[in-house]
C-alpha cells in the first residue's frame, strides 16, 4: 500500500513542477515580450525628441529671415499686410447655410411658393471683403 501512495506522490510533483515550468518559461517570454516593447518604445521617444529639436532648429526666426534673404529674388516674399488678414465674419456662409436650390425643393415635392423663403439674401452674403 505504501509503495503505490508513493508513486502517487511522485506522479502528482512531476505534473506540478511541469505545470510550474510551463508557467515560469511563459512569463519569461512575456517579460521579454514586453522588454522588447520598452526598447520599442524608447527609440520612438528618442526619434520624436530628435524630430522636435531639428523643427525648433529649422523654424528659428533668424535662420527664416537669413533664407529669406538668399532667395529673396526667387521667391519674392513680402510681409503679409494688416488689410489681407480676414475676421470670421468676414467670410463667404458655409455651404450647409446656402438655402437649397429650387430644383432640389422641386425634386422634394415642394412647389416654389410653398417653400420657405431662406432668412439670408444672396446680396446679404459677406463676401469676405476687407474694403470698407
């Protein structure tokens, strides 16, 4: 009886030290997994830090203005001036503002004089024009 319970014992610590095994070597694998992603991850940081610096370096006013001044003939930059800048107001309506053209009331089923008459006039669009 005592030789069985043995071979028991020993059957059930086999299958438990390889379950503990297959346990240990997958969690080893996801530590590298995730060592991996670190590594990854810290090169992607590093290129952004790089990227941002050499932007900061290329977007330095005295470097713009230096350009500028060696392709001044090629590209003839002038100062924007204060008259071209526009307000919101300022700007033509939005497309989804525009009241529906009358072939499209139409297509509806609505006839030209049961339409509603939109609240804006074509006259009274700001055209965006900086005049006064």
């Amino acid at each position: 009886m005592l030789r069985s319970f043995d071979i028991v014992l020993i059957v059930v610590m086999t299958a438990a030290a390889t379950v503990t095994y297959t346990i240990k070597h997958q969690a080893e694998n996801k530590l590298e997994e995730v060592r991996k992603l670190d590594a990854e991850i810290k090169l992607e940081e590093d290129t952004i830090d790089l990227l941002r610096a050499d932007w900061a370096l290329l977007t330095q006013p005295n470097r713009l203005e230096k350009l500028v001044g060696v392709y001044q003939q090629d590209l003839q930059l002038v100062p924007t001036a204060s008259t071209q800048i526009a307000r919101p107001e300022e700007l033509p309506m939005l497309k989804a503002d525009l009241p529906p053209p009358a072939d499209v009331l139409e297509a509806m089923g609505m006839a030209k004089g049961k339409a509603k008459k939109p609240t804006a006039k074509a006259d009274d669009i700001t055209t965006g024009s900086v005049a006064r």
